[in-house]
C-alpha cells in the first residue's frame, strides 16, 4: 500500500445519483453489524446488542437516556430502517453510508447531526481513520461507526456502568460532551506518536538522508494533510455546540464543549507546527543530499586535478618520435617517476592546506 492511500475512497459510484440515495462508500466490511444500547438514569441501567435490525425494532429502550451505537454502516438496508423508524432526514441517512464526510455539524430542528473522525494509534506507529456519524435527539442519542474493531467510547461505557462523575445524572447532550471529548483526547494520542515518527525520521535525515527516508517523509506529510481536514472543520462544528444555539443543549453543559473547543484549538496548533516541521525537513533532506553530491564532486574535481599534471608528463613521453633526448638517460624513467610522485604529493599538501581534502 502507498503511504497515505488508506485515506482515498473513491466517490465516483454516486456520480449522478439523486439526492438522498444510499450508497455506501468506504472500505467494504464482511462484519455483520453490530447495534448495542445502553439506556440509563441515575438509579438504573439497561443494555442490549442486537445483530438484526428487526430485534432491536422490537425491544425499544425507554430509559430517560438512551444511546445507540450502530457498528458498521456498510448494510445501507439497515440504516434505511432506522431512518424509517425514527424519521430521519434521507440527507442525513446519505451522509452515514458516505464515510468520506467532513467533520460539521448540521440542525434538523427535532436532532442534530454531527460528522466527526475517530483516529486510533496502530501497532506500526501510524493511525487508523474511522468516521462517526452523531444524531443527538432531546432523549436519545445514535452514534454511527464504520465497523472497525475496537472504539474510543470504551472510558465512557464504564463510567455509564459503574455511575462514576456526573454522566448518570445528566442529560444526553452530556452523553455527546462525553464522547466527543473521547475523539478529540484521542486526537492528542496520535499527534504525541506522530511527533515521535518525526523525531526518527529527522535524525536519519541529518545523518543518513535515503530513499527510505524520503519515503516516510513523503507518508508522513500524506498524514498530516489528512490530520489537518479532519481537525480544521471540527473547530466549527464544536464552535456551534460551545455557543449553545440549539434548545437540544443545556446551558449546564455549554461550559463542557467549551474545554473541548480549547482542545480543539490545540490540536490544530500542533497540527499546524508539524506541517511547518515535515516542510522543513524536506528542505532539509534536499539540502543534505545536495552537501553530500557537493562533496562527492569536490573530491572527484580535487582527484582529476592531482591527475592532470600527470597525465601531461605521461603524455609528452608517451610520443612516438625517433629522436627522444630522455630515451637515452640511464635512470630517466625513475626520473620521471619521481617527478611525478613529487607534483602529486606537492598538490595534496596545497589542498590539504587549502581545506579542500
């Protein structure tokens, strides 16, 4: 795989298609999909998983709050349902199956649907990509994943189990403070891991600048471009629930998405100094092959110069003519030989002296 074609999924296959068409775009997933809820009060909780959508149809979860959490969004026929039986807008639907949204965050009026990116540190130093669709309601809230294993909600369900801190005993937009709050620590993680990479990747620069090295440097930069259109966005979108402009969002929990907003803004600063950072080391990659070409030619120009001399003797006595008065000098040829090694040694000292050797 080419350093950063995990991030391009093709949107082509909707070219022409009407508005509100469900088509899923993303990576194909053989997983069958997985509903989980979890309804909760102060005093009780409930939770259920579901692998057929008819199941959770018929086991509807009446808790004051309810969060639903869909894994997987490639079966477009199950997402239809849902949308059928909880009269979501066909727009919003559309933009679940399309995992190549933006992050943002749009009002319905009776729901808010937010689009945000999950990003998670792999074993081999990069980060995996999973968009999360968010439908916040005034009692419920669905979240919508792409079905890759694991999630960064795991620190939220066992505070909802074991009713630590303030979840249990707050609405559901504290449930979306929650996590939200999740995605963005998560965001931190990766940048602390990618800072890492690029500490590596300088030091074999400097020392030993490769095509290996321009590799990473190239997936590397593919990275934080991607980084950089997950994070831009996501300063508006957590802008809007920081301001409080839907009645779906208490003023208790404004100065919450307030802390998220100041993480937000953090991570777009170091985003944005690891983008300065990566372009510097690519100059500093050019410059570190351009000293080491400049010495390879200089020691090269430093040998041909020692040489020209030499060949200049070596070509005068290499003629062909019948009369030669050094033909006839008995010691003649070690003669030469001796001026030779003479110039040659003259010529090293002098560059020697001249710090060109």
């Amino acid at each position: 795989m080419r350093p950063g074609s995990r991030f391009h999924k093709k949107r082509s296959v909707k070219s022409g298609l009407p508005p509100g068409s469900l088509v899923h775009i993303g990576d194909a997933s053989n997983k069958a999909v997985q509903i989980s809820v979890i309804g909760y009060a102060p005093d009780e909780i409930e939770e259920h998983q579901f692998e057929q959508i008819d199941q959770y149809l018929d086991n509807p979860c009446n808790s004051p709050v309810v969060w639903v959490n869909v894994e997987g969004v490639h079966d477009v026929e199950l997402i239809r349902a849902l949308g059928e039986k909880h009269t979501f807008h066909p727009l919003v639907l559309e933009d679940i199956v399309n995992t190549v949204q933006r992050p943002k965050i749009e009002d319905y009026g009776g729901y808010l649907f937010i689009v945000l990116k999950m990003l998670r540190p792999t074993e081999e130093g990069g980060f995996s990509s999973e968009q999360i669709s968010f439908i916040l309601g005034a009692d419920y809230l669905f979240t919508f994943q792409e079905g890759i294993t694991g999630d960064a909600f795991d620190s939220v369900r066992d505070r909802i189990r074991s009713s630590k801190g303030k979840i249990r005993g707050m609405g559901v937009d504290y449930l979306a403070y929650a996590l939200i709050d999740a995605i963005v620590d998560g965001y931190f993680t990766v940048l602390e891991g990618f800072g890492e990479r690029m500490v590596d990747v300088e030091e074999d620069l400097t020392l030993t600048p490769d095509q290996s090295s321009l590799h990473l440097l190239i997936g590397m930069k593919k990275e934080i471009i991607y980084l950089r259109k997950a994070v831009w966005p996501l300063r508006e979108a957590i802008s809007f629930l920081e301001r409080g402009d839907s009645d779906l969002l208490q003023d208790a929990t404004r100065v919450y998405f307030r802390d998220v907003y100041d993480h937000t803004v953090q991570v777009i600063d170091t985003v944005e100094t690891y983008r300065d950072l990566l372009s510097g080391m690519l100059d500093l990659y050019l410059s570190s092959i351009s000293n080491r070409t400049n010495e390879v030619m200089k020691f090269l120009t430093v040998i041909g110069t020692i040489f020209m001399p030499l060949t200049f003797l070596v070509g005068v006595y290499g003629m062909n003519f019948k009369f030669f008065p050094e033909l006839e000098w008995k010691y003649g040829y070690f003669l030469l030989w001796g001026v030779m090694v003479a110039v040659a040694l003259q010529m090293v000292s002098y560059f020697r002296k001249k710090r060109w050797l």
